[in-house]
C-alpha cells in the first residue's frame, strides 16, 4: 500500500511537471541584437550610410524570429525584407505579402535617424 | 461326493456371478449425471486420473472377489479333511449348505440359508449397511486362523465389504462386493448428502473460480467521472478547466481491460506571444503589412468544447485488489462548439510604436471537424473501494497532442486530475 502511494505521488508529480517542460520561446539576437548579431551589425553599419528613412525590426513569424528591414517614409510605398537569425534572407511569395502578419510583438531596433 | 457337491456350488457361484446385473447402479450414476452435466470444465488430467482410479479400484475389488468362492471351496475341502477346524461353526440351517460356515464366520453371519437350486435374487441395496469400522472384520482373525496358514489378507482386505444385518443368502453378501464401487458410492449418496460429497470432489475447481472472479463482478465495469485540468500548448497560457464524462471498461485478460467512452470538456487556450502560425487563417484578411505598417497578431484565444472518444487498454498491476492501473491509447473526437478570437496591431515603423489599440474578430464554428487518433492518453488511477460494487478512483491524467486538433490545427494538450465513481455489474 505505502509503495503504491508512492509511486502514485511520483508518477502524479511527474505528469503534472511534463507540459512545462517546453522551453518559452526566446527571440534570437537576446536584449540587444544590434551588437549580439555580427550580420545585424554589419548590415546596421552599411545601411547608417544610405539615405532615407530606413528602419530593422524584430518580431516573430512562422514560429522563428526574423528582422524586418523596412522604409519607414510614409511617401514611398514599399514591402519589408525579412532576415532570419543567420541573416539569410526570406523568399515570401506575392501570396505570403498579401497575407503577411507577424505573430509576435514588433520591437524597433534599429532607426535612421 | 464332497468334491462334487463344492464344485457345483462353485459353479452355481460362478454363474450367478456372470448373469449379476445391479440396475440400481446405473441409475445412481444417471442421477450423478444429471445433477453436475459434462460442460464444467476440469482439467484432462482429472479425468483421466478419476478414470484411472476408478479403473484400477473395479480391477482390484473384481479380482478379489473372483477369487472369493474359489477360497471358500478351498476351505470347505480343508475343513471337511481336516477334522482341526480353526474356527467356530454356527450351523443352524446347513443341511443343503455345508460349505457355508467359514464364510459366516468371516462376515459374522449368524444364519446361513440357501437352498440348492435356487436362482439367487438380486441383493437389495437397502437391505445392508456399510460398516462402520473394519473392526467387524479384524476381530474375526485370531492368530491361530494365521498360524493355520490362511491368509491374513483374506480376512483383512475387504474392509469396505458391505456386512450383511439381514439374514440373507450367503451368496447375495457375495456378489454385492462385485460392485462394491457403485453400491458404495450409491450407500455414500443416501449417507452422506450428495450435494457435499460432489462438492468436496469440485472444491478445487470452485476455488479456483472464485479466485478467478474474487470480486464477484462481471468483466464490465461504469464509470463516471469529472475532472479539472490544465490546458497547454506551446505560447498559451494555461487555463484551468472542467471535464465529464462515461467510460467503460471491459475486460481482455486478467491485467489488461479495454477502456472506452465518452468525454466532454472545454479546452481554452490564450496566447499573447508565440501566436500560432495559421492562427488567423479564417478570418477575414486585414490590411496586410505594408513597409510602414507592420500588422501583427497581438493576441490569439481559442475555446473548444470537445466531445472526445478515448479507447484505451488498462493495465492493472494488482488484479486481486484491482486497485491500481496505468493506462494509455488514443482518443478522437469533434468539438460542439469552437470560438476563436484574434486581435491585430498595427506597428508603425516611422513613429517605432503601435499606431492603434487593436482590432478584434471572433468567429464561432460547430461541428465542423473530427480529429482522428491524434491525442495520445496516458494516465493511472488508484483506487478505494467502498462497496462491493462500488469505487472510487483518483486518474491524474496526461493528454498530448499528436496533430493539430480543431480547424485551426492547434496543438494543445492538457493535464489534471479525474475523480471516477465506478460501478461494477454484478454476475448473475
């Protein structure tokens, strides 16, 4: 009876532990990407250059985390370019732009100035 | 003259011994028939062990007995030539029968009459008794019959030989004996209740039955259940939620049942980060992300009220006490009622922060989906019993998804405790 009990405590603390085993998501590039990312950095460098309103976000799409490159002039009407964490680039269709939602909050990385 | 006339007793014994039928017998064992049919099963060696001995008892007592008047005429002879006769004769009738007196001395019969030339009855069981002890034979040896060189085992073996009270034919006490099994196990039916004595033979078979079904109970069994429970999934909050539900189990072998049934449960899932990836593929297309506007789902929930069918094999790790299990199979089902709500963000990239609170849609969907096989069951329960026909278990229970369940293909599962109330059917 007691090793019953027993093993009826353990087996009941082990299936109440076993869904919070899954690891949280975490955002690639940690609290500052800008300097964590090597790529990120180069490109931050290379676009500091150009003119214009240019901006590098961060969020979340289809289950990764990706960078959004964007021009942020309200005039020019334009599509981001999304990065993953390597810093390769996404290949979205016209279909995946008409339908294109993150699904994560947007956070401002980067920004001309 | 003496030769001649033991020789025709001899033969008259022989024939009558040929012709002897015992109807009664046969009856005693249609009656036995009747009251226990062939269908119980015992097992082949019982069988064939009873026949065996049963066999070898008829063979040793027909082989005694066929050896008994041929005795009898041999000590007929050795008492008419020898004038020392080691026993005391009671002759009270044996003018016709002069052979008779060491045969009742044997069997202390008082009286021995028998005409020549009669055709012997048949022996009416009820007219005897079966002894009681072997005293009545043993006292009859004395040592000088041993001295005289008879054999000791003639007057010791027949111990269950039936003794005669009536002052029958010598000849009847005789034949009896050739059937002595039958008639004993007739005698033992009128002595001892035929009910207890059959029982005692079935004892082990009986036992072995109650073993077997200890509780009493017929391999089905009811229960029903509710629960609470956590729901997961990979981003969502966990909510707590409520089940119900039925469920049968029937039974496959002596540790594994067969578990079905029916539940009902509500399923709620939030997410505020890690929105799924079709999470808003039936609503209605927003305003997609421009480069300005990044659109993004800012918050996704999903409630669905499932009607699940589990099937399930339940392992009972102590079937005796049948108090504790562990279970596991695979569980389909639809969903009575499914809500999902999604609201959107617009994300400015020139300011850098949302340009708007959000906009929600919510859509409702019945019926419209049934997932098969794809959610796993694992649980255990442990039980206390507080009724022979009644119990109550504690199932903490896991349900893990396999696919995407829902129109949505959502993967969630969830987590909690069953309280079962189980009802056992009672075997006829």
């Amino acid at each position: 009876m007691n090793n019953k009990f027993i093993l009826f405590i353990g087996l009941s603390i082990c299936l109440a532990l076993s869904p919070s085993c899954e690891k949280p998501g975490v955002l690639c590039g940690g609290n500052d990407p800008g300097k964590d990312l090597p790529w990120l950095k180069q490109e931050i460098s290379r676009i500091s250059s150009l003119t214009g309103c240019n901006s590098i976000s961060r969020s979340s799409y289809k289950e990764q985390t990706v960078f959004i490159f964007s021009n942020c002039d309200p005039n020019i009407d334009s599509v981001p370019l999304l990065f993953d964490c390597d810093g390769k680039p996404l290949n979205l269709s016209v279909a995946d732009y008409q339908e294109l939602k993150f699904t994560g909050s947007i956070e401002l990385i980067w920004k001309s100035q | 003259m003496k030769e001649t006339e033991d020789q025709r007793i001899t033969d008259k014994f022989r024939q009558v011994f040929e012709d002897f039928e015992d109807p009664s017998s046969e009856a005693g064992w249609k009656e036995l028939r009747k009251k226990y049919p062939e269908a119980s099963r015992k097992p082949l060696f019982f069988w064939v062990g009873s026949a065996a001995a049963i066999l070898l008892l008829l063979s040793g007592l027909w082989f005694l007995n066929s050896r008994l008047p041929r005795e009898i005429a041999g000590k007929k002879n050795l008492a008419g030539e020898d004038s020392k006769v080691p026993y005391q004769v009671i002759p009270q009738d044996t003018s016709e029968l002069t052979s008779a007196p060491p045969i009742t001395e044997r069997f202390k019969l008082n009286e021995v009459h028998a005409n020549r030339g009669d055709k012997l009855p048949v022996p009416d069981l009820n007219e005897f008794e079966i002894a009681k002890t072997p005293e009545n034979y043993m006292d009859t040896v004395s040592s000088e019959n041993i001295s005289q060189g008879y054999p000791s085992e003639n007057i010791t073996r027949p111990l269950i030989n039936p003794v005669l009270t009536t002052r029958s034919e010598l000849t009847e006490k005789q034949f009896i004996s050739r059937d002595s099994l039958i008639n004993a196990l007739a005698k033992m039916s009128l002595i001892v209740p035929l009910k207890d004595f059959t029982a005692t033979i079935l004892l082990p078979v009986e036992n072995s039955k109650l073993s077997s079904e200890k509780s009493g109970t017929k391999g089905l069994s009811f229960s029903l259940y509710a629960g609470s429970y956590f729901n997961y999934a990979a981003g969502s909050e966990s909510d707590l939620n409520f089940g119900a539900g039925f469920s049968s189990d029937i039974r496959l072998s002596r540790n594994f049942k067969f578990s079905t049934g029916l539940n009902l449960a509500k399923n709620s899932l939030r997410y505020d980060q890690d929105i799924p990836v079709n999470a808003d593929r039936s609503f209605q297309s927003s305003a997609p992300s421009g480069s300005v506007n990044l659109v993004t789902i800012s918050n996704y929930k999903a409630e669905l009220l499932s009607l699940d069918i589990p099937i399930n094999i339940k392992y009972i790790i102590s079937p005796d006490k049948n108090d504790f299990y562990i279970l596991a199979g695979l569980s389909s089902g639809t969903y009575l009622r499914e809500t999902y709500g999604v609201q959107y963000q617009n994300f400015n990239t020139a300011l850098g922060a949302y340009s708007n609170q959000g906009q929600g849609q919510q859509i409702k969907k019945q019926l419209q989906d049934f997932d098969l096989a794809r959610t796993l069951n694992v649980s255990f329960g442990f039980s206390m019993r507080f009724s022979k026909t009644q119990k109550i278990t504690i199932e903490p229970f896991l349900k893990h998804p396999l696919a995407g369940l829902g129109t949505e293909n959502l993967k969630f599962g969830s987590s909690g405790i069953n309280l079962k109330l189980n009802f056992n059917s009672l075997k006829k």
